[in-house]
C-alpha cells in the first residue's frame, strides 16, 4: 500500500521507529496546504493536511508499506480518533508521475496548538532527507514550535536521529 508522509513520517528514521517501509518517491499534493493544527492527546500540535487554493501545494514523501504493517501505523497515528484515512493523487516530484496514495487526515484540530521542538525536528530531519524544495524547508523552519515538558519522550524522539544530548532542546 502507498502511503504519503506530509509530516513526521516523512523522516526515514522515525518511520523505521514505528514500521518497515520503501521508499518510493518524493511527491507534491497539489490544492492542499500543511497545518500544525492536529491536536495531540499530549497537548502539542501535529501535522495535518487542508484543502486549500489551487495554488498550495504539499511536499511529502511515498512509502511503500506493507499490508501487514499497516495495522500498526494506524495505531501510531490514531486512525479513527486523531486522524481519519482519505485517498488522494499526488504527483512525483522528479518524474510528474501521479499515485493513488493514502494519507492521514486531522480530525481533531485546534488554533493555536503549536509542535513540539522534537516533533518539528522530525518533519525538518524529512524534508531535508528527501530534498523537498528549500521555500518549503525554510517556511518549515518558521514554524514557532515549543519544549516538551516531558524531557524523557524529549530525549526518546531525538534518540531516533542519533542525538542522545539530554537537554538538547534547540529546534534547527
């Protein structure tokens, strides 16, 4: 099954945290904009996807996952709670080729939650992992995120990208 990462998952490290998954493409979802706007059951905000003007475009990532794994990412993302499944066409950056990928949808969304400073880094370790367009690193980079109060699953989350520091709570 093809999956498309717009936020987290995009980063090889904190998928293989979660489930096995190829790699397939870098792809755009065209007439869609991000949000951090997914309330989180922690109080943060995560990544969500919205219909937006045809202008808008999100970046991502194809993964091949399979059917067997699938179960246990819904788990992770809260599938049927936090997020609801939707299919949608998205187009290979390098080749235009266009998939039929299934993606996450936000089901409980709040203004004004913001990231926490290690969610933000896993979506920012993505992006630039796969190379998506530098405008988009840098608006990601925008994203005014704050420390996680709980410094254990702080120092979990950023041990998925070899950083072991502790009390290492700067957002790149």
């Amino acid at each position: 099954m093809l999956c498309f990462a717009y936020g987290s998952n995009m980063s090889t490290h904190r998928l293989a945290a979660r489930i096995p998954a190829r790699f397939v493409a870098t792809a755009l979802l065209p007439g869609y904009r991000l949000a951090f706007h997914q309330r989180s059951g922690d109080g943060s905000g995560k990544c969500d996807i919205v219909p937006a003007s045809a202008q808008a475009t999100v970046y991502g990532v194809i993964w091949d996952v399979a059917s067997h794994h699938k179960p246990t990412l819904d788990q992770y993302e809260g599938l049927g709670h936090a997020y609801e499944e939707a299919w949608l066409t998205v187009s290979d950056i390098a080749s235009s080729r266009q998939y039929e990928v299934q993606a996450y949808v936000g089901k409980i969304t709040a203004h004004g939650v913001r990231p926490y400073g290690w969610y933000k880094h896993h979506v920012l370790a993505g992006a630039r992992e796969h190379g998506l367009p530098l405008p988009y690193i840098r608006a990601l980079e925008r994203i005014e995120a704050f420390n996680d109060p709980d410094a254990k699953r702080h120092a979990r989350e950023m041990a998925i990208h070899g950083i072991d520091e502790p009390f290492a709570r700067e957002v790149f």
